[in-house]
C-alpha cells in the first residue's frame, strides 16, 4: 500500500517569490510514522516541485492520498482530492491540516473520505491501518470524521503529548535544500517546540489549535533535534516561542553547552522582548537572528481593540531592545477596514522612527474558526476562499472605496520597502534572484498549482 502526501503551493501573491518557504514539516512527521510503520510513501510539495497534480499521480500510483493545507488553499485541497478520484475511484482520500481542524465541515464533500483533524502521528497509522485491513473502529479514532450512511460523523478530538512527535526523517529537506528559505538565510529548517499559544488575542487562529490547549516539548528532544539537522539555518515554528523566561534560559543553556553554532528564527511577543532585554541579548548571541514580532498596530486603541494587553510604548521598546543587538525585529503589522489614508502613513512614519528594517503589513482578515469571524461575518463580501490569505479585503472599507484603500496599501508597502532597501537587508534579491521568481511565477501559471 502506497501512501501520496500532498502539499499545496499557497495561491497568493507571494506564493511564487521565493523568499519565505517553509519544508513541509507537517508531511514530514507523517512520513516519519509511515516509514515507521512499514509503509511506502512520497511527499509530493508543490512548493518545489511544479507538476501538474494528475501528472504526480500517474507517476507515484498511490492508494491513499493525504492532502494538507491552509485556508487559502481549501478549494485546492478539495479539486486535489477530487482529481485523485477520478484518477482511480478506489483511490482513499484524506485531509488534514491547520485549517481542516477547525473548520472540517467545509471539507464535508464527495470527493473526500476522510478529515483527520489530530496532530496524533499514532491516529494517522490506525486510520490507514483501517483503511487498509477494514478492521478495527473508526469510531474511536482520535478526532476523526469519516463517512457512514452518507453523513459525516464527528470523533471527539483530544489533545495530545506533544512528546509524541517523531523526530523527522528528513530526506524530502535534504532533497529539496536549497528551496526553503527565509529572506537571505536559505537553506532553513524549521523545528516545533509548543502547541496552541498561552494567549488570547481576538484575531488568532493559532492559539485555538491543539484543543486550545498551549504544551510545550520536552527541551533535551529539542536540542537534540537541533543539534543533528544538516543545515545551519533553524526556523522555530511556535506561534510565541517566548513564553517563559526559565525555559529559554534552559535553552540558551544548553546551546552553548553543546556549542551549536547556528541561526535562529522565531516568533514573539512584544510585551516580552521589552520586559527581557537580556534574554534577547542572551538569544541573538547564541545566533537569533530574527524575532518576529506581531506589533499590529501603531496606536493604542488598535491595540486595545486586538485584546494584545500591548501599548504603542510596549512596541517601540520591543523594537529598542533587538535593536540594540545583533539580531533584527520584523514588525508584523494589520490595518483594519476602518483605515484611512493616515492610518498607512503612520504605519511608514512609525518605521523611520524607530529604526525597525523589516516591517510586514497584512489586511484584517476574520479567520473561520474565531469568534472574530462569527463576530464579523455579516460584513464579509468576498466569498472566494483565495482571499483569506491577508493581502485582500474580505470586507468592505468604512473610510475609503476598495481602489482608495488599496492605493493606500500599495504605496505604503512600496515606502516600506524602500526604507529596508536603503538599509542593505534586500541584497540577497539580485538578478538571479529575481530570474528565479520569475521562472517560479511562469510555473505556477502553467501547472495551475
């Protein structure tokens, strides 16, 4: 039995750039558990490999097809799914992912068998055990919907030891190396050490994933992990990495105990990188070499609007305090529909003031699964699902028409660049560079992925 782990390429408008590719780490633990386990399987990434979906399934002839993939990428999960159908009607369909997760009823449709909305590498192999010997209850597997008498039904879904995870088999990354990347460091790694988020900011989807339950892994697995990837760039995956003070101290510790010489990525909070300046010299020594930062807003009553439990004064700070070292903030910013012309001018005026080079700005966007989204859906216009990728408006603005706005929106981010131009971070982009995205772009035209 052959099992064809599927990841889509995001269809939005960055997808073909090049610049921030993550491996399929997802895909990669189930690899992990299927090799385990006796199975044969192959990741098909369409991140990297630009082949028409049809195509890869004449080649591999699979007898499952396992789909993953975010909101953006939802109704091509299910046109994957329903071209692995009519490829072989036998063929056994499942999807998964961060999206499927929470809104699983949107993949309630003909083409797919199976919604497996559990991180548990354990109830994967039970369900293709399932599928394969027709044994066993599918009932009681972890937070599985399946078929029975055309419904769906629903299996409780319980969180799991993050413990649990394998340590992955990494034979897709090294294959593909030199495709993932993150602004000029390449190739990156990426590494899960936490589930869910300990915080509740209105507008985040992360922090209801894992049962809404935050756990942490087990620091010597961590370390460990790090310590024997080939590839000295790491991308920590955690929606915040830093949450407590004595487990990153724990790690910094053990870095340099085992003198890992590499450079890291993560994300944060502001709050903490400006009440913990040390930690923050503490990191970017051992290698830290971006902390992205959800700022949001350059005012308060933004902020406040968001439940951040932020201030404008918190953020400068934060800004201050990576500064000061040699790592760099990226300021990760949102502009509500309610924005007027000032509102993306402050934005710019904000970033000469406090000297932050990388400054990334997405469209509010109320994400399916937030109470955000159940708070704001009748205002929403768009229903194509490609929107919700943060750089469309799914909503009408309230201060200007939709080509004001994006006017707005475009200049803003042409300034911003310019700003981080003048400072040498984009030095990376030269000819080739941009001989390569453009070759990406004619791809992803061509193969429709």
């Amino acid at each position: 039995m052959k099992i064809l782990l599927a990841r889509l390429m995001a269809p939005n408008k960055l997808s073909f750039t090049g610049i921030l590719d993550n491996e399929p780490l997802e895909l990669e633990y189930l690899h992990t558990a299927l090799m385990e386990n006796g199975y044969e399987d192959y990741i098909f990434d369409g991140m990297v490999e630009k082949l028409p979906f049809k195509t890869v399934m004449e080649r591999e002839n699979p007898d499952i097809v396992a789909i993953t993939g975010y909101i953006s990428q939802e109704n091509q999960m299910k046109k994957f799914a329903q071209t692995a159908k009519d490829f072989n009607l036998d063929i056994i369909t499942i999807v998964g992912g961060v999206h499927a997760q929470l809104n699983y009823e949107r993949f309630y449709c003909e083409g797919i068998d199976y919604i497996a909305r559990s991180e548990c590498m354990s109830a994967f192999i039970e369900l293709i055990k399932y599928i394969e010997t027709k044994e066993g209850d599918a009932s009681k597997i972890n937070g599985l919907c399946h078929k029975s008498g055309g419904n769906y039904i629903v299996n409780e879904f319980t969180p799991i030891d993050i413990n649990t995870l394998p340590i992955p088999e990494r034979s897709h990354f090294y294959k593909y190396k030199d495709k993932f990347r993150y602004l000029d460091l390449t190739p990156v790694a990426t590494v899960k050490l936490s589930f869910s988020c300990p915080y509740d900011c209105n507008f985040c989807y992360c922090t209801l994933l894992g049962g809404s339950k935050y756990s942490t892994r087990d620091l010597g697995l961590v370390v460990d992990e790090i310590e024997n990837i080939d590839c000295e760039n790491i991308q920590i995956a955690d929606d915040d990495f830093l949450v407590d003070k004595a487990r990153i101290s724990k790690f910094i510790k053990m870095i340099r105990e085992r003198n890992i010489k590499k450079n890291f990525i993560c994300y944060t909070r502001a709050d903490f990188v400006a009440a913990n300046p040390e930690i923050i010299e503490e990191l970017a020594d051992i290698g830290f070499k971006y902390f992205l930062v959800g700022l949001e807003a350059v005012n308060d009553h933004a902020l406040l609007s968001y439940n951040k439990k932020t201030t404008d004064e918190i953020n400068r700070k934060c800004v201050e305090n990576i500064n000061r070292t040699k790592g760099q903030c990226v300021g990760l910013f949102m502009v509500g529909i309610d924005a007027t012309k000032k509102d993306f001018e402050d934005i710019v005026i904000w970033a000469e003031d406090t000297g932050i080079k990388h400054v990334t700005v997405s469209i509010f966007t109320p994400i399916p699964g937030t109470q955000l989204y159940e708070d704001n859906k009748h205002l929403i216009t768009s229903d194509n699902i490609e929107d919700w990728d943060f750089l469309h408006l799914v909503m009408e603005p309230t201060n200007m028409s939709r080509m004001e706005f994006y006017y707005e929106y475009y200049k803003m981010f042409m300034k911003l660049y310019d700003i981080a131009k003048k400072t040498n971070i984009y030095d990376f982009m030269d000819l080739d560079f941009y001989k390569k995205m453009l070759g990406n772009y004619l791809k992803t035209k061509m193969t429709g992925i």
